[in-house]
C-alpha cells in the first residue's frame, strides 16, 4: 500500500459513520419501495448483524422465467445500469485455468450469481433516483 493509499484510507474511516449512515438510509428507501414484489427477494438484515450495505443486491425468483442478465438489459434499456452478482468461486477464471475446483457444483452460489442483480446505491443517490429506479425494476417485472 502506497502512502497516498493509506492516507485516502484514513480519510474515508474518519466519516465511516456517515458513509455508513446514507447506505443503511438507501437500503431503508429500496426496501420499502420494493417490498411486496414476491419475484424478488430483497437483502435481510438478521437480528444479530448490521448490514452496511456495501451494495443493495436484489434476487430473481427462478419461476419468473428471467434471469438477472435479461433483467439488467431492460433496466439498461430505460438508462439505469446496474452489476450481475459475483461469481462463485469454483466459476472464477483464473481458479478454473489453475484447476481448481474442477467439476465442482455448488447450486445455491450458482444460482445467485445466475439471478442475482445489484441496483444502483452510490452515496450520492437521491431518494428520487431510488425511486425512478424502483417504478423501473417494478415495470420491468410486470
């Protein structure tokens, strides 16, 4: 790590707080405009763990026919971009080229990354971005 790194670094933990703050304020924003969709499953904060929702990852249901990929060319279609889910491990390239995990299947890391969709949340989002984004993921699962 370069001192310039560090330094940034040291900058950003001075207002974790407040980064912290605006993402648990736009997942709040996200759910409650997204909540009630049953194609979708939305990020779950457990009782013992506090999210800072890094990013706010939505999951296709696999019984509406699309996959997270189709769903991101609607999105992108109506100017909102979005990310597909990381893949798993034993999918990753350069793991696949060392061969390692060679043959392995793991259905449920499969599955997320096949229908898993993260949705803009940058901190500078407004609560009027959220909600253009929302009435567009909800018009594309009509």
């Amino acid at each position: 790590m370069t001192n310039l790194q560090a330094a940034l670094g040291v900058g950003q933990l001075e207002r974790i707080e407040q980064i912290v703050a605006r993402k648990r304020a736009i997942a709040t924003v996200y759910t409650e405009n997204l909540k009630g969709l049953s194609c979708i499953q939305l990020p779950v904060e457990e009782a013992w763990a506090k999210s800072v929702y890094w990013v706010y990852g939505v999951v296709l249901a696999d019984e509406i026919g699309l996959s997270a990929l189709m769903l991101a060319e609607r999105l992108l279609a109506r100017g909102i971009e979005t990310r597909p889910f990381f893949l798993g491990m034993h999918q990753q390239p350069v793991f696949q080229r060392l061969g390692l995990f060679h043959g392995e299947h793991h259905p449920v890391t499969e599955r997320l990354s096949r229908q898993g969709l993260y949705i803009p949340s940058g901190l500078k989002i407004s609560d009027q971005q959220i909600s253009e984004v929302s009435t567009a993921l909800r018009g594309c699962l009509a």
